[in-house]
C-alpha cells in the first residue's frame, strides 16, 4: 500500500508560502492508519524499548499505537501549562522567537529503554529538545521516528547521534 | 486490574479548587494503557463502527488506539485553526464565556458509522457540540465513549439520546 499517497498538500498552512502535509487523509483511512503503525513498529520492535513519548499533538497517534504494539507505557510531551504535575522544560529556538516543551518529572526513571515519535521531522529543533528532556531524566534513547520527514530542511544533522527512521521522506517542497 | 487506581489526583490544577484526574500515571504503565484500550474495545466491537472521531488532544490517545482495534479510519476535532484544510465548525458554552471546535469537512461520509471518544465526560458540552458536527455531515453516532466520567456534573444528561459508556466513574470529587 502506497502510504504517501494518503498524505494531502494543503498550500498556504499555517501561513503563506508554506505547503502543509495533512496526514489526516491517511488517518481516516482503516488501511493507512493500520499499514503506517506496522511499518513505524518493524523499525522498533525487538528493541526491549519500554515507554514511547510522543510529542504534542499529533505525535500521540502512532505514539500510542506503537506504544501498546511494544508492550510499553505511553508518555506525553506537551507545551507549557497543559501537564498537571511536576515537569521539567526545555526551551528551543524557531526562526522567529523560541518555544517550550515539558515533561512529567516522574514520566521517565533512569535506565527506560525510550522510543521518541513525533508525526513530522523539519528542522528538528523540537525532536532534539525532547531528546535533552529524556536524556536529563536518565532514560536512553533507543529509537527515534517520524511518520514524515522533509529532507530539504536537514532536520536529521540535529539529530546525528540517534537512530533516527521516517516513513515518508520529501525531498523539496 | 484496577485501572482506577492509577488515575491520579491533581489538587488546585488548572485552577484552584478543581481536583483533576490526571490520566498520565495510567498512560505510561504499559499494563495499564492495554487494559484501558481493550476495555473500551469491549463496548464498540462488533458495532461495525467505520470511522472513531478524537477530540484535541488526550482524545486521540484511546481514540487512535479504539480505531485501530475496530479496523476503523481515525478523525480529529480539534481547536479552531489546528486543522488546514476547509471546516466545518461548533460553538459550545463554557462556565465563563464560550469555545469553538472544528472537523474537516471531508472526515466524514453520510453513513459512517462513528464511534466518539474522549478521555472526559465532565459537563458534556464538548462532546454535544462534537456529536452535531458529526451529524451535519450525515455521520451516525453508534456510540460515545470516555475514559472517565464525573458523574456529580451530570454530563451524561445532555448526551441522552445516545449509547454512552465510560471505564471509570467518580461519584464525587
């Protein structure tokens, strides 16, 4: 099944110029979803991972899916203000400004075999923020994955030092 | 298992006075997240529900999971300006003032059989205005499901004329 067919551009979103990948014709899909979470598992079962973090909000979709496929806990990572305990924070740079992301400070104990997953790798300043979180939490990073990835911003250079899979790859706009 | 167990109490978030049920402690226990899903499975199956609609965001957790086991497509309601390509959209009544969700126009085809989920039934405005989207688009709603119900705030009143089921209950705060 060709997934990256089931994936729509949508011109001009969240602003102009921009051509947005809308993976929500793939999710209404029985076929597409079903297909697009086995193969994101074939990259990381075997692997003895034992929680998965998914990033807000899309990231949760196949995040929980490869979750329970794995046999491990699911762990949110959301923007500021939405988890209700005790977090920790990183902050990272966008093109205008920064950003903030957090996690629940007992989400994570020493020595999680972790899978990180989020829907898009662009420029992969979020993903690499994720990856201080865990890591500062004493989790190793077994895995980390994408449902899209846009090679023409390099999102990967961030990200040099773990085994980082995508499912669908752009090469330009 | 006791799924109630690893709910856990949040006082004074995200204000105070509320006590909120933080679903994170029972998300990252792997037993814990595949005991809830298949609970809930247990209520759909074999409803031929083609189509589980989430609402933003701690709804695409079990709504992705319940879409996957019931070979279903997956469909997001989210925040207004989340999703790119053209809505359709429902103002709802809040305590102080109003909010507003939206579904893409596309997500549903008259005829679906939709299966709604979220992880919170609390005052139900959410999941009222939910339902008439999917009906404005010709959806048939077999079923509404949460994760967690307050029964002290009634919410199951303004959702009568549907098949309405929950994993957890609490009777008082």
């Amino acid at each position: 099944m060709d997934i990256k067919s089931l994936i729509r551009d949508v011109p001009d979103f969240p602003i102009k110029g921009i051509i947005f990948k809308d993976i929500t014709t793939l999710l209404k899909s029985a076929r597409g979803l079903k297909t697009a979470s086995e193969e994101l598992l074939e990259f990381a079962k075997g692997k003895h991972i034992n929680k998965v973090v998914g990033i807000e909000s899309r990231g949760f979709i196949f995040g929980c899916l490869l979750a329970e496929k794995l046999d491990a806990g699911f762990v949110p990572i959301r923007k500021p203000g939405k988890l209700p305990a005790e977090t920790l924070s990183e902050t990272y740079t966008l093109e205008y400004g920064e950003d903030k992301i957090e996690i629940h400070k007992d989400a994570i104990e020493p020595g999680d075999k972790v899978l990180l997953h989020d829907d898009l790798l662009a420029t992969g300043g979020t993903m690499e923020a994720a990856a201080k979180l865990i890591e500062r939490m004493g989790g190793e990073i077994i895995q980390i994955s994408f449902l899209i990835e846009l090679n023409f911003l390099k999102g990967r250079e961030k990200l040099k030092k773990y085994d980082v899979h995508s499912l669908i790859q752009y090469d330009s706009e």
